[in-house]
C-alpha cells in the first residue's frame, strides 16, 4: 500500500465518540498497513464539502468520515463524481447508513474493514440546495423529532433521546396539505409525514419490505403517511415492516428517478439525513451513482 494516503475527517461531538482515540486507532492501524495519514477534526462553523474538496490532492486515495448520518453526507458531498472512495467510520447517535450497507457499528471493526478486502458501492444522493444526502429528506413527524432532541440529550442518552421525542411529537399528530413535483408530473397528498427515502429510514435495510429500498438503483421511495393517530402511525409502520401493503390504506408511495419539489401552504420545518435543513418549499435533484462508498464483499 505503498504511496497510499487516507484522510479522517472526524466530528469530535458526534454520538457519544471519543475523538482522541479514534484519532490514535486510526492512524497506529492505517501507518502499520503502510499507509500516510491526514486528519481534519471539524469546529462546526466550516463548510464541510469545500473543505474536504480542497483536502483532496493526488495523495489522498480515501476519505473516511468519522461521525453521524450528517457528518457523512457532509464529507459524501465533498466526493461527488471524484471516484475517491468515502469510507465510514458510524460515531453518531443513529448510524443508520452503516447498518444498511452492513458497515461494523464499533468504529475499530469498521477502520478493519477498510484495510481489508472490500468492494466500493456507488450509491445514489440526494442534492438540495448544492449539498447532497445520501439517507433520506423528511417533512412532519421526522422533522419535528430531530429539531426537539437537543445534543445533550443524543450524548447522555443515544437511541433513546429520538425515541422519547418522537413518543412525544407523536402526540400531537397533525396531517399537512402537500403539492409534489415528481419527475415534471404534479399530484397532491395529505400526509403526516411525507419522506423522500434513498436508504432505509430506520438502518434496517435488510428487512424484507414493500418498499424495497437501495441506495445505489437509480431511484427513490416519496411516501406520505396519513395517520390522524398515533396509533394508526404505529399499526402502518408495523403494516410496512410486514410487507402487508394492501393492508395500509394511511401508506401511500411514489417513485422519482429524477427530481421531486415538495410546496405546503404554510412554511414546514425540513430534515435531511438526521439534520434540519430548513423549510419548505424544497427542490430535491436525484445524481445516479454519485458517491464511492467502502462496503464489506458480498
């Protein structure tokens, strides 16, 4: 592995990490393979994509982001279309990108698998506004979750931050009127939760579905749930995992190998893989085969 050079692009507050000795695990494994190493610890206030963009000399040969679902978007979007490849290091709270394309959750099995024999997937992104998304964009119950749990909260208690929020945003569930573009055709919904989904929206990727979602076929999922209750959320949910689509009327779903514009009468909080992005109206492009992702062989 001579001439070789791997830059860590690393998020010192994602999940409940500890920078320091990812930093040192890494470089000690990657120097003893015999590679060169380049580390980039984020402050929160750059622009992720440029910096990485401008990290990207001949030498650098891999990229390997080392935090959430939203770190990793940030460094996929500084790799669009380059080739190098972008190998995942899953720190954050959820990691649902790592568990659907069966990347080691403990981050010294996942720095294992980049030196070992491994292939490269070229996955699909979602672009809004010049940065791309490799998991999904939500608008209603997602949304209204990720905006009311607070770092503090993710870090003192992982998982079950999102999933005291989301038992709570749940309770006052409130169906939005939404005007879609999907691929230049209009159509109209009312809807819960309206998610465009790239890659499975819980990290169980390896469920049998209805929805048969990949992150690297060309296209996406646009679903709309229309539960009043969250009971009935909760029975459509169960319904999806199931595969018992004819036995959800509150499910609807629509295919998008292009772009999507979703308008709503009022401005409505939007999220993007796991962070909140903004407010509706939002233009979502679909780029084939954009980033280079390290995955385990088959």
């Amino acid at each position: 592995m001579d001439n070789q050079t791997a830059l860590l692009v690393i998020n010192p507050v994602s999940g409940v990490s500890q920078p320091d000795i990812i930093r040192g695990r890494f470089e000690r494994l990657f120097h003893e393979a015999g590679w060169q190493t380049k580390v980039y610890q984020t402050t929160g206030t750059e622009k992720l994509p440029e910096v990485v963009r401008e990290q990207l000399t001949g030498e650098i040969t891999m990229v390997v982001a080392a935090g959430g679902d939203g770190t990793i978007s940030e460094v996929g979007t500084g790799l669009t279309y380059t080739g190098i490849p972008l190998g995942i290091l899953p720190t954050g709270t959820w990691n649902a990108l790592a568990h659907n394309l069966g990347i080691p959750i403990f981050f010294e099995d996942a720095m294992h698998l980049l030196l070992k024999p491994h292939r490269q997937m070229k996955i699909d992104s979602l672009e809004v506004n010049g940065r791309h998304y490799l998991l999904n964009v939500g608008i209603g119950l997602s949304a209204a979750v990720i905006q009311a749990t607070l770092r503090h909260q993710k870090r003192r208690f992982g998982f079950l931050a999102y999933f005291w929020n989301f038992l709570v945003q749940a309770s006052g569930l409130r169906q939005q009127n939404f005007r879609l573009g999907i691929d230049g055709s209009e159509t109209k919904v009312r809807a819960t939760e309206l998610m465009v989904i790239n890659s499975s929206i819980i990290g169980l990727g390896e469920l049998p579905t209805v929805l048969e979602i990949q992150p690297d076929d060309g296209k996406v999922e646009i679903i709309a749930l229309r539960a009043p209750t969250f009971l009935g959320l909760a029975l459509i949910a169960v319904n999806i995992l199931v595969g018992r689509r004819r036995e959800t009327p509150g499910f609807v779903s629509f295919t998008s190998k292009q772009s999507i514009t979703i308008r709503t009468r009022r401005r409505v909080v939007v999220q993007a893989d796991g962070e909140i992005i903004g407010h509706t109206p939002v233009d979502i492009t679909l780029h084939h085969a954009s980033v280079d992702v390290i995955v385990p062989q088959k």
